[in-house]
C-alpha cells in the first residue's frame, strides 16, 4: 500500500505547474509585471510559448540581461522558474484591463511540450500595489 501511495504522489507531480504568483498593479499607462514561480514536473523540456491575463494577450516574454523580447522561455526537465529573479520577465500592456479597478485577475499560461502539443495553465493572480508586502505566497 506504500509503494501505491508513493507512486500515486510522485504521479501527480509529473506536469507543469504554477506554485505561486501574482502582479503588480502598475502606474498609468506602464505595462503590469507578471511575477510567477513555475516548476515542469515532466521528463521533458517545455516552453512557455503564450501568456494572457484577463482577456489581454498583449503580454511580452523577456530576457532581462540584455533586455530584449523572446518568442519562448524554455524549461528543463524538473526545472523551477522564478520570474523576473531568474533573469526573465513578463510584462502586460496595461490596456484593456483596468487595472486600479481590479484585485484578482485570471492568468492563462500557453506551455509547449517537446512533441509539440499545448498545455494551457490557469492561475489566479492577486494584484498588488506597490507598496503591498509581496513576500507570501497565495
């Protein structure tokens, strides 16, 4: 009975997954900036290839160092990704979401898998203003 229950949770962690994240409301007409922990529990490299947050798809992928825009974020096999601290960020473009009116927005995250098939991801994110203690997960 062990062995099932054992086999059953490390099963369960063989997908890719948001652990914990949320936004930061951003100043009038600056682009929002997506913070996010995702691991890929899987035995393959994924990449992140699509992000939209409440009907927005105008969401940017970036390298950080040089700062420049990215068709993909690509994840190894058991890899976390801490975004923006592991060198990568998120940006969304401030319209149409109206930002000072909202406290939560619905995040879709579009992973890519080696064989080419989607894996569409949804998280909830808690807006923060920038002055909200940001060091807990939700």
């Amino acid at each position: 009975m062990a062995f099932v229950a054992l086999l059953t949770a490390c099963s369960a962690s063989r997908t890719v997954s948001i652990e914990d994240g949320w936004i930061e409301r951003p100043s009038d007409g600056a682009p929002a900036e997506l913070h996010l922990r995702i691991r890929n529990g899987l035995e393959q490299s994924v990449r992140l290839v699509g992000v939209s947050v409440a009907g927005s798809e105008n969401a940017r992928l970036m390298s950080t160092a040089p700062e420049q825009r990215l068709p993909a974020i690509t994840l190894s096999a058991g890899q976390s990704l801490r975004i923006p601290e592991d060198g990568y960020r998120i940006l969304i473009d401030a319209a149409p979401v109206q930002w000072a009116q909202v406290e939560s927005v619905n995040l879709q995250l579009a992973v890519e898998q080696s064989d080419g098939q989607l894996l569409t991801l949804s998280y909830d994110l808690h807006v923060h203003d920038h002055d909200e203690d940001h060091h807990h997960d939700h």
